[in-house]
C-alpha cells in the first residue's frame, strides 16, 4: 500500500491586536499607522489544497486564495471537501470488501474537486467548480458545478437560483440556446443536426440538465453567462462536454430574480 500523501490545510489571516490604540498611544505614533503596520505584516490568504493518496483510492481538493479570505465559504467548501472523501472512502472500501478471497483485485478510485474564479464582484463571487471521479468502469466521469457566494448574505447559491427558474432562462435565451448548441454538434460530428430526429443526443435539453455560470466582463456586473452540458447529456460520451457562451441581454434581464437584478447588467 502506498503512504498517504499530504493534508494542506492553510490558515487565514490573523486578527488585529486588540489593545492596538493603547501601543500607538504609549508609543508615540498614529493608530492608523500601527493598524497599517499590522495589516502588511499579517499573512495574506492563500490557496488550499487537500490529497490524500492510498492502493484503495486518490483524492484531491482545492480552491484559491480569493475562497480562503472568505471564512465562511471556505468552511461550506470544507465540509463538501469532507463529505466527498467520505463518500469515495466508503465507495472503494466496498469494492475491496466485495473482492475479498478473489482472484482480481479492485482498481484505484478517485475524486477530485478544483474551484477557479469566474468573475470575483463587490458583492458575489462566482466560482466553477471542476469534478472528476473514477470508480473502477469502463472510463471516469467529469463535470463543471457553479457556485456563486453571495457575501451580503453569507450564502452560497447555484448560477441558476439566481434566475426566476431554469424555464425563465431558456425562454430568455431563446432559439440562441439549441441553435448554439446545434453549431457546435455540427461542428464535432461532420454533420449537421437533423432537428426533427427522436434521438436524445440531437434534441436540446433544457436548462435542468445544465450548469449554468456567471460571469463579468467588467468586473463591476454580472454580463455573460456559460451553459455548460455534461457527458451524455447533449451527446456521447465520446462527443465530451459543451460549454456554450452568452451576453446578458435584455430578455435574459427579466428572467433574473428581482433580489439579484443590481447585479446584472446588458453586455455592450
């Protein structure tokens, strides 16, 4: 059995002193330049990254420095982090428990999850987040997950909560959506989608089977958006996953709850 590699769990800033305004006084300088002193002597947030590695099963989880100044969405990610570990734990124990006093012996499993940066707002910060699993079959599974961190309310939401309902969106989209989508089939098949085909992988699915993400072009707005269809839902698994890109226009506008449409604007 091979050693498990190494847990890196980095810490966040520290507090200020409590007593900071009594040492400037007695020491004869500003409080606000004590206060600066400290802010650049603490010690920055920092990317976090988690593997673990044995015969049985590989692991890995990580997200960037911008996630851990976030206290609180840093833990809602530790404890995903937690709970996916667990799952592939007990996943690959079956399998070895299963193959005990056998002639074959099970193949490592795997999960791994790694969070990037779709647009960092004043208010939201908006993340995707990307998986892949391995569970012993004929190949693994990947996928793309949104996540957007509302720091006003100290929640974390899909891309898709932050419209009216996934129907609301499609119906903003419009034909954009499948005639988009059908390019791009076109394009990785050699041949152009027959639109009146019963076949699954050529009919559009709708925006239940998507993630949706959120992004800024101009770092003040939400005003563009990626749908993003994993393996088998718009074609074979050969045919990989499809990330299609749109401006916020106004039909996408109304389709966005009125709590969050501040937070939106038309991509000029």
């Amino acid at each position: 059995m091979r050693a498990p590699l190494f847990l890196i769990s980095l810490a966040l800033s520290s507090a200020a002193c409590s007593d900071g305004a009594d040492y400037a006084e007695k020491a004869g300088v500003s409080e606000t330049a004590t206060a600066e002193a400290e802010a650049s002597a603490a010690p920055a947030a920092e990317a976090y990254l988690v593997e673990q590695e044995t015969e049985r099963y590989q692991f890995a989880y990580s997200w960037p420095a911008v996630v851990a100044a976030e206290p609180e969405l840093a833990d809602y990610l530790e404890k995903r982090s937690d709970a996916m570990l667990a799952g592939l734990r007990e996943e690959a124990d079956e399998d070895w428990v299963s193959a005990k006093g056998e002639d074959w012996t099970p193949r490592q499993h795997s999960a791994a999850e790694e969070w990037k940066v779709v647009a960092d707002l004043p208010r939201f910060l908006s993340l995707s987040g990307h998986l892949s699993s391995y569970s012993g079959g004929a190949h693994g599974m990947y996928g793309t997950e949104s996540l957007v961190w509302d720091r006003e309310k100290h929640r974390a939401v899909k891309g898709i909560e932050l419209f009216n309902s996934p129907v609301a969106l499609e119906q903003g989209l419009g034909k954009r959506l499948c005639d988009t989508l059908n390019k791009v089939r076109e394009k990785r098949r050699g041949e152009p989608v027959d639109e009146g085909s019963d076949d699954m992988f050529d009919k559009c699915p709708g925006l239940d089977e998507a993630e949706v993400l959120i992004g800024s072009s101009n770092g003040k707005t939400f005003d563009r958006i990626t749908v993003y269809f994993g393996p088998y839902v718009a074609g074979a698994y050969a045919e990989g996953d499809y990330e299609l890109d749109f401006p916020v226009t106004a039909s996408v506008l109304d389709a966005v709850k009125p709590e969050y449409a501040r937070a939106f604007s038309v991509k000029h």
